[in-house]
C-alpha cells in the first residue's frame, strides 16, 4: 500500500468550529419558542365548535359545485347518445318489420294460387 500523501492539510470541521467560538443566534430561542403566547382551553374549545358549526371551506364548496356540474353535463351527454341509439335500433326494427310484412304480401309468380 502507499503512503498517505501529507502535502494536504485535513481540517477537523468540529475542531474548526470548535475554535471560532460560539455561535450567534440567528432566530428565536428555545426559551422564546416555549414561552409563547397560547391559547387556553376555552379558546381551543370555542375554534373547534367553530370549526364545526362552519362545516368545511367555501373553496372546496365551490369546487364540488363545480364538479358537480361538469358531472351532469356529461351524464345528460351520455344519456341523450343512448336515447338516440335506442331511437335508431327501433326505427331499424319498425323498417325491417315493415320489409318483412311487404315480402309477405308480394306475391311471387311462381307461387301456386
């Protein structure tokens, strides 16, 4: 195996830190976190009642509305496309009936009568 190659300095990040001393805070303490105004259990109780009583956003509303909408749109498409097949195999039917009665009463000429 070869030899480590000592030309380039390792630099032990902890070390480093270590000696730049400490840190300022850059943000809210740990202290200023659990210190912080908050609601009491009355307040809590009176936002879900609220909660409840609204019943969900008026976006989400809106939204449902809306698929609701498209929803029936498309299903009064697709119940008019089976009313006009439905209306197409009937006419199909009444004219082929219809064939079948005029080749009845046709009367071949070499029919015996």
């Amino acid at each position: 195996m070869g030899k480590r190659d000592t030309r380039i300095a390792f630099i032990n990040p902890v070390a480093a830190a270590r000696s730049a001393g400490p840190r300022t805070p850059s943000g809210p303490s740990i202290l200023d976190y659990l210190n912080r105004p908050r609601p009491t259990w009355e307040e809590v109780k009176e936002q879900m009642e609220k909660n409840k009583r609204q019943a969900g956003s008026s976006t989400l509303a809106a939204y449902e509305e809306e698929l609701n909408k498209k929803f029936r749109e498309d299903l009064d498409k697709k119940r008019d496309g089976v009313i006009k097949k439905v209306k197409r195999k009937k006419r199909k039917k009444e004219k082929s009936e219809r064939v079948k009665k005029e080749k009845r009463k046709r009367v071949s000429p070499y029919s015996l009568k």
